[in-house]
C-alpha cells in the first residue's frame, strides 16, 4: 500500500508508484469527505474541457460566515478575504475577459520573434560557467532564463529580479496547502504587502510614463469598456512572474536530469538535433513540471460509475493521467521519438497554459545551447536532489552538473 503523504520526501522524490495505485484501485476515489483524486486520463480530460460542470474556484464550500471569518488567522482571512484570483482560479465570463487581455502577446507568432532575444540571454548566462566544467544548472541557466524573458516582456527592471526568487520560492512552497491538511498557505502576508507595493510603484511610473511593454499595455487595456482593476493586474503580474517561471525551470532542469539518467536517449538527440521538440514534449510528459490541478464540482457530475456532488473538490493528477497506459504506450518508458504525445501537462480546455509556446520556446533554446557548448554533461555526485517542497511540483532546487568545455 503507497501512503498519500504528499509533504514526504519520499513521495516527492518518487510520486508515480502512488499514481500507479491510485489508477489500478479506481481511477476516482474519494479520499476526504469532500475531495477526489483522479488518476486516469479519460477523466481527467473530461473534467477540463468542461468548465461549466468544473469551477477553477476552488476555496472549499461552504464560504465562511462572518463569525467565522472574525475567528480567523490572519493569514486565513487574508486568503478569504482578499479572494481575488487570477485568471487560473476564474470560470467564464471574468475569465475570458481576463484572459483575452493578455493572450495577443503570447501567441506563437509573437513568441518566435524573441527567438534571437532568448538565444543571446542563454549564451551570455552560459559564458560565465562554461569555462569552469562545471554548475549549478538551476542558478547558471534554468532560473534565470525564463525570469530575464518574462521581466523583460512586462518591463520589470533587470535589477528587481532577485526580489522575484524569494517571492516565487514562497508561493511555490506554498502551493496545495489546503490540500493536504495544512489549511494555512505558507505565504505570509508581509510578502503580499510587499509585492503589492512594489506593483503599485511599477503601476504608477508605467501610467506617468508609457513604454512598449506588456505592463504600460495592460494599464491602459479595456474590454467591454472596463478597464483591469489593480487587484486584477497584481493577480496578473504574480501569475505572469511566479507561476510560469518556476515551471519552466523545472522544464529545463528535468530535461537535463533525464538526459543523464538515459545516456541512449540524449545521443539520439545528438545525433538528430531536430528531435529536441519531441524530446521536449517527453520530459514533460514523463515528469509533468505541475504535477495536479484542482477543480470544483457546480452540480452533481457522473464520472465512470461514480457520482461527485456539487461543491465536492477534485484533485486532478495531470501526471498521472501522462502515463495512463490506456493512451501512452509503455509509459514508464523515456522515449524522445514518442509520437503522437498528447500529454496534459499544460492543461486542457479553457485554461489550457497560455505560456506553452514561451516555455517550449525557452526550453527548446537553452537545451540547445547548453548541448551545443557541452559534452559528456553528468552528476557530480549521487546525493537525492533537493525537491522544490510541493507535490503540485515537479523539480529541483539545486543541479551540480560537470561537463566538458566545447
Ligand atoms: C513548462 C512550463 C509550464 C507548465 C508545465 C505550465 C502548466 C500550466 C497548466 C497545467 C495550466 C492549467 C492549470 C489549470 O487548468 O488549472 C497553466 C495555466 C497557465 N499558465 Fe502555464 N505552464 C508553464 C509555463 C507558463 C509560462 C511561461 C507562462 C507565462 C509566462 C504561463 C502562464 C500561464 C497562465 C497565464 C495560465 C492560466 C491560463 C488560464 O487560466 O486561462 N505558464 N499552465
């Protein structure tokens, strides 16, 4: 029997035999008195492509009452309170509007032009630690590649991005807290204040004095005549800056990860540098950078032969369903050739990842840097990695790597 402990380091080292058994005991269980795990696919699709039955508002139902709400935490009644999501915790209308704002500058025909623009950051940060044979790939590369993009298509000053890390760090760890019995987010509220200040300065000096980026645009973007309010672009910005950032560096981190652990397989890509897209979409298939999603029932829905009442919460395991064997053949198998590859690490439906052709983009140009400049790339050491401390992550904190200098 394989223990749901998702804050043991074991489970985060090695998550898939719990998947495994979930998918083989029932594809949906009911493991609370309002929460459903979800394991196989099929379900899983379903679940995200409908958004009517499926609420991405997922705060636990009934709502607080306001005796309750006075006995709450600081920290629980700032998350209650303050519910103002981003786009990734809104159902249609709010979310197609919110969405609409921001999906013009992240289409893959604007994502290619930065093509050059992404190639000259990842040889610059690579100039520094080539010549030495050796890094920590998270902090030489797969960190600050996607931070410097990102900064720069919203207009964020080169020298804030440090401030990014211990913000995105927090978030990050503070991810599925509610999930796993830990009511509390890990995130304290001087860093909300703190972030919320800093946006507003932002806000004010791109108002006074507009520039060509994304930030200076969302400011004067309306829909329908509304325009975003501040709560709506801080919601915006945090989603823009944290959450897409750390699963791209997970992506990259990953894909180096299992290219040491399958030598075969790294030199077919050498062999056939066209196959890196391929290899792309395996790594994230294979350890889905977010590992699970949530959702909430707004009717009572049937799923297989089971019934999920409305207000019931699911945790839809999106790396579970990536190696459902009724889809992927030999899923336990890493296999850069595997065509077709129809993977659900970016989602599926009307939240499917709007930076999936940034983060593929990214992934695909730091990989080929990194093997264009390196030979006979391996671990320095067998110690485990430090994980990033969330089940809803897959990564590490940390990869000391050597190399050959090309
Ligand atoms: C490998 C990297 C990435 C992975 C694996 C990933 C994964 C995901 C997933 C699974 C969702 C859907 C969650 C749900 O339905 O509940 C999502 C949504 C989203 N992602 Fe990503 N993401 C990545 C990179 C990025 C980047 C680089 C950005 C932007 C710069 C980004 C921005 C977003 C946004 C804005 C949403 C919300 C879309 C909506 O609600 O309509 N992501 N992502």
């Amino acid at each position: 029997m394989v223990a749901f402990a998702p804050n043991d380091p074991a489970f985060l080292e090695d998550p898939y035999p719990f998947y495994e058994m979930g998918r083989q005991m029932s594809p949906l269980f009911l493991a609370g008195p309002n929460l459903w795990l979800i394991f196989g696919y099929e379900h899983i699709a379903a679940i995200l492509k409908d958004s009517a039955s499926w609420s991405s508002d997922s705060r636990p139902r009934p709502l607080p009452t306001a005796e309750q709400f006075a006995a709450m935490t600081d920290a629980q009644r700032m998350a209650a309170e303050d519910y103002s999501p981003s786009m990734l915790g809104e159902d249609p209308p709010r979310h197609t509007r919110l969405r609409s704002l921001v999906s013009q500058a992240f289409t893959p025909r604007m994502i290619e032009h930065l093509a050059p623009r992404i190639r000259a950051v990842a040889n610059e940060l690579l100039d520094e630690v080539i010549p030495t044979g050796r890094m920590d790939l998270v902090e030489a590369l797969s960190y600050p590649l996607p931070v410097i993009m990102i900064s720069e298509i919203l207009g964020i000053p080169p020298e804030d991005r440090e401030m990014f890390k211990t913000w995105s760090d927090e978030i990050v760890s503070g991810l599925g807290a509610g999930i796993d019995g830990d009511a509390e987010s890990n995130v304290r509220p001087e860093t909300i204040d703190a972030m919320r200040e800093y946006f507003e300065r932002m806000a004010g000096l791109r108002r006074a004095d507009p520039r060509d980026d994304l930030l200076s645009r969302l400011l004067e973007a309306e829909t329908d005549g509304e325009k975003l309010s501040f709560e709506e672009l801080l919601q915006m910005l945090i989603l823009l800056l944290v959450a897409g950032n750390e699963t791209t560096t997970n992506l990259i981190s990953n894909a180096v990860i299992e290219f040491m652990a399958h030598p075969d397989q790294l030199q077919r890509v050498l062999d056939a540098p066209e196959m890196l897209p391929t290899a792309i979409e395996e790594v994230l298939r294979y350890h889905s950078p977010v590992q699970a999603t949530v959702r909430r029932a707004t009717r009572p829905v049937h799923l297989g032969d089971k019934t999920i009442e409305q207000d019931q919460l699911a945790v839809v395991w999106l790396a579970a369903a990536n190696r459902d064997p009724a889809i992927f053949t030999d899923p336990g198998v890493f296999d850069v050739g595997r065509t077709p590859n129809r993977h659900l690490s970016f989602g599926m439906g009307i939240h499917f990842c709007l930076g999936a052709p940034l983060a593929r983009l990214e992934a695909r140009i730091a990989l080929e840097t990194l093997l264009a400049r390196t030979r006979d790339i391996h671990r320095t050491d067998s110690e485990p990695l430090p994980r990033v401390p969330t089940f809803i992550m897959r990564g590490v904190r940390k990869l000391p790597i050597a190399f050959t200098p090309v």
